[in-house]
C-alpha cells in the first residue's frame, strides 16, 4: 500500500522489505560518498547491513513517481534504554532539501509513539548540519551528548511542537 507523502504527488512512501534490496542498493548508488558515511559510517553498504536493519527496525522507502527509491528511514528501539527509538535517515542527495527526509522522520516519530516510545534518538556527526536542522524542525532536543566528532541527539516525543501524523497504515504491496 502506498502512502502519499508531498502535497506535489509525486512522491510516496510504503512499508520496505528485503525484497526492496535492488532499489535500496540503487538508492545508495545516488548518493555521495560523503553522504554515505554521513549516514553509515562507510560508503558502502551491503544487502547484510539492510538484512540487519529490518531485523531491528521499522523501515520505510520513499518512492518518486518513477518508481525510483530517493528515500530511506528506519526507526526501532534502543537495547538498554526503554521507551528511546533511534532514527535512521537516508536521502539521495538529488533530493535533498525538499522536506522528504522531515516527512519521513515525522512518519517514523508516529510510528515510535506508537509503539511506546517517548524519545527519538538521533546519533550523527556534528558537522552534519542538515540532519541537526531537520531534528530541531521535529521538536526540541533537550540533549546534545558530544562523543567524539558525533553527537547522540534525544527529541522528547511528548513535548515536541511539530504534529505528527497518525501511524499510517503502511503495509507492504
């Protein structure tokens, strides 16, 4: 089932799977190596590393109207810390800046709400200005934990201002 995600249309979003790996896979290949390892640490990215990440989270892509995978997120609890869902976000860069990745993280804050979750964590470079701004679009971060050149961000889900959407029904087609 797809979702539409922007006021223009042309954009949706639906539940990802493993069988998604191919658009994933090109996806990754849009991106620059400096936004690759922005988001993972490395620039390349394995089917095993997607494996893992549905495993553990909750996953969307987001569809162009061509069909097109230009967006990833994720979110799943943290081990340890009850109630903390991290957020994972990957947008090719082509289309960055026009407030997918923002729909996206207000898709996947829903769906940690829902599942019980009252912080979103978002663990990023410092230097890493765009995914700063769209968690401080979301609502407003009460910690900024410093951990070398990264910074562990925590977005309260009961105090932010931004309004979120219901948990979309996003199920697989």
């Amino acid at each position: 089932m797809h979702q539409l995600l922007n006021s223009a249309g042309d954009t949706y979003v639906r539940t990802a799977t493993l069988a998604d790996w191919p658009l994933i896979e090109t996806l990754h290949r849009s991106c620059s190596e400096h936004a690759l390892h922005r988001r993972w640490g490395r620039t390349r990215i394995t089917r095993r590393d997607i494996e893992r990440l549905l495993d553990h989270s909750r996953c969307w892509i987001a569809l162009h109207a061509t069909d097109a995978v230009i967006a990833l997120a994720s979110t799943g609890p943290i081990s340890r810390e009850p109630g903390v869902f991290d957020l994972g976000l990957q947008v090719a860069d082509a289309h960055q800046r026009r407030g997918i990745g923002l729909s996206l993280a207000r898709y996947a804050a829903a769906h940690a709400r829902s599942r019980g979750a009252h912080t979103l964590a978002v663990y990023a470079e410092a230097s890493n200005l765009p995914i700063l701004g769209l968690v401080r679009r979301l609502g407003h971060p009460t910690a900024f934990r410093h951990e070398g050149t990264h910074l562990d961000v925590r977005v309260p889900l009961h105090r932010t201002g931004a309004h979120y959407p219901p948990t979309p029904p996003l199920a697989p087609f």
